[in-house]
C-alpha cells in the first residue's frame, strides 16, 4: 500500500508539471494570440473558417514561443494569411536575411529568363557563360556541367565547410575564377553536393545574360508583380548580388512567394513564373545523402531546382531551407504554406546554431505531421 501510494502522487506531480510546461489545453494557452496583424496586404481569415482546428494551431504558437531564435511564424490556408506570430524581437515589418530561402528565389529567376528567352535552356553548358575561362580550366569534366546539374546540386562542386579555403573564396567574391580554383567532389550529375557557390554561379549567368544586376532583374519581374519591397540583397565584391543567400524579405513577403509557388507561377490571377518551371522545380532529382537526411518528422528529403522536398507522414513537402531557420514550407495538397524567419547565424556553424535551427524544423514538420 505505501508503495502504491507514493506511485501515485508521484504520478499525480508529473502530470501536473506536464500541464504547467506543455502546449496542452489551458488557461495560458486561451492567451495565446496568433491573429494576423492587421495590414492590407494580405486577406485574412481564422483557422476554423478554413477548415483548421484551432487548437492545433494554438499548440503550434504555444511551442513556437519557446524557441530562443525563432523571430516569425506565419500560416496560410487556401490563399488567406489564418495565423501570424513574431517573437524575440521579431515584428511585421523586420526585413530579415532568408539565407539559402534566396536560392529558390534564384531558382524562379532562371524560369523567368528561360521565358523570356535570355536562356536557351537549362542543358547549356555552365562554361557558355564564362567564356573568358574557357582556356583555363585544366579538368575536362567541369566543360560537362550544365545548368541543370547546378540547378540539381550535382555539378559536382563540394559543400564549402569542407574546406577552409572554400568557406573563403566563398565570402570573398571575385567568383568566376572560382569555377577552375575549386576541385570537383564527385564527376558531375553523379551526387548530390549541396554547393552554396554553384547558386552564386546561377546567379552570375542570370546577371549575364539578363545584362542588368541579379535584384535588378528580380525586382522587375518577380518583386514588383508580387507587391513585394526587398531590403538588401547582399553583394560581392565586385558589386553583384549573391545567387546563394543574402536576400532580406518580411517574413508576409516571403509568404507571398511561398503563395505563387503554392499555385503554379500564379498571383493575383497574373502568370509570373512559368508553370512548368514551378512543376518541375518541385520534382526530386536528387537525394540527400549527408547527416540532415532526416530532420524531426521529416523524411527522405531530396531536391529539386533548388527548392527541397521531403516527406511528412502521409505528406509531401516542398520547402525552402535557409541557415538558422528560415523556412518557406508547401503543403501542396492541403493549400497551405508556413513560414520562419530566425535569428540568421552569418557565418556561424555550431552545435548551438544547430540545435536552435534543428527545434524551428522539429516544429513546423511535428505541426504538418499532426494535420489531416
């Protein structure tokens, strides 16, 4: 009896501490306010309007509060923004640095140019476009890479933590020297290698062949139809925008971005990006084969043109993945995009940087896990 007894209180305790630290149903739970922000460029609705039980959402922005470096989190549902939250400093109006999120911009700046013919196609070789190294490069298999195999992460270029002096070359700018300096990992098209200056790259041949400067060309086909004001888009040193990261957005604009994709190049009825560049840019040509293959409820991750995509219990996912937690995130089949902006970690690759960006992950895929 007295070990029953004190099993019993003791069980007692631990469910009341659960109910004190959890994201369960409670008092401070009804105090949680995700209600959109009330500014005009979004339409706004409730989560049960659209068919969402607003408890879950509730746990959801319950959990978010917890993170360290989560700044924003914002839910759309059938086209209306049903839920917004900003934390840690975060607000409305923070433009912040997307980090690898820009690669799937520059991803959708290659449809463009393809559409307006600046590019031929995506199989026209990577060298086409430097011609002034053609004459310099002393490995036969970098003449093979195309466009389509840096789109893919398979040109065969290294991820540049692997080395320092990539890590270098890769913050330093003067890049087309690069495509000879760096070594090749792998032959091209053989293996994923996800290669931050292969996006700087796409983004050189988009300035290129556009003949104006990478944000030029996006804000005149892309921002300005989506109604969408950018901050800084980083540069080199010679002055052009990085392909790879550096573009800062409001975490409303970034959910417009999310939003085209969501609906095929579409917004407000205008057709911005092709629709086959939108399908196949979501498709899986790769798979991912290094320690972050599975994150949280998310599982089989591969990619696409520079856009990922995963599995999520019964769900697919396509998503854009910046450094410290910058996510745009498609639940294509149950019309919802989710987006987190976080604190950005320039630089900066460490257990600490990891485990905080590893809990916004956790989050969002447990949230998508638990819908129907």
């Amino acid at each position: 009896m007295f070990s029953q007894r004190y099993c019993y209180i003791f069980t007692h305790f631990i469910l009341i501490f659960l109910s004190l630290v959890g994201c369960g149903p409670s008092a401070e739970d009804s105090k949680i306010d995700y209600t959109p922000i009330a500014v005009s460029d979004w339409k706004v609705s409730t989560p049960d309007a659209q068919g969402l039980d607003p408890g879950t959402i509730t746990k959801l922005y319950c959990n978010a509060g917890k993170l360290e470096t989560i700044y924003s989190l914002l839910v759309v549902k059938n086209g209306y923004l049903i839920a917004e939250g900003y934390f840690n400093s975060g607000s409305v109006k923070q433009k912040s640095i997307m980090a690898s999120v820009t690669k799937s911009f520059t991803s959708a700046l290659v449809g463009i140019a393809l559409d307006q013919r600046l590019l031929s196609n995506i199989d026209q070789k990577m060298l086409d476009f430097f011609p002034e190294l053609a004459s310099q490069i002393s490995d036969p298999r970098k003449q093979k890479i195309t466009l389509r195999k840096m789109l893919e992460m398979r040109a065969g270029y290294p991820w540049e933590k692997t080395h320092a002096d990539l890590i270098d070359g890769l913050f330093s700018g003067l890049y087309p020297p690069l495509i000879e300096k760096f070594p090749l990992a792998s032959d091209p098209g053989t293996r994923f290698h996800y290669s931050n200056m292969t996006s700087n790259w796409i983004g050189l041949i988009i300035a290129r062949s556009s003949g104006i400067s990478l944000k030029a060309f996006a804000e005149k086909n892309l921002f300005t139809p989506l109604g969408v004001k950018v901050g800084e888009w980083v540069q080199d040193v010679e002055g052009n925008n990085i392909g790879c990261g550096g573009l800062h957005l409001t975490a409303r604009d970034a959910a417009k971005f999310g939003l085209l994709y969501l609906n095929n190049g579409k917004f407000n009825g205008n057709q911005i990006v092709p629709e086959n560049w939108v399908k196949n840019s979501l498709q899986t040509y790769s798979v991912n084969e290094g320690p972050k293959k599975k994150v949280g409820h998310f599982r089989d991750i591969g990619y696409g043109y520079h856009w990922w995509s995963a599995k999520i219990d019964n769900h697919r996912v396509n998503f854009a993945w910046g450094h410290g937690g910058q996510l745009i995130v498609l639940v294509d089949h149950l019309d919802m995009v989710i987006v987190t902006t976080a604190y950005p970690y320039r630089k900066e690759y460490s257990r600490a940087q990891w485990k905080n960006e590893k809990a916004i992950l956790k989050m969002v895929s447990k949230f998508v896990s638990s819908l129907t």
